[in-house]
C-alpha cells in the first residue's frame, strides 16, 4: 500500500509517515507527508476530514 501511494522509502526499508483521505469512490481527496520523525497535527486532520 505505501509503494501505492508513493510513501514508502526504498533506501531507508521504512514508510514515511503520511496520512491519505481516500472517498467512497476510492479516489484520493487530500493526502499530507510529514517525513518519518514529523508530527501530525490533529486539528488540521480534523479541518481537512470536515472539509472533504
């Protein structure tokens, strides 16, 4: 799934860390990449889950 999206790190063996929206139709709506040691912030998922 992460080679899928695009977020899987070949040289390092790790996915990075990164949050996908995808609707009922299976199309991607919003999707953010924070690198592996980044935060996510929880108010801006939530902003972005009422948005879609």
């Amino acid at each position: 799934m992460a080679t899928a999206y695009g977020v899987y790190l070949d040289a390092r063996g790790i996915t990075d860390r990164a949050t996908v929206l995808i609707g009922k139709d299976g199309v991607v709506l919003w999707s953010s990449s924070v690198g592996p040691p980044g935060k996510r912030e929880a108010s801006e998922l939530l902003a972005q889950c009422k948005s879609c």
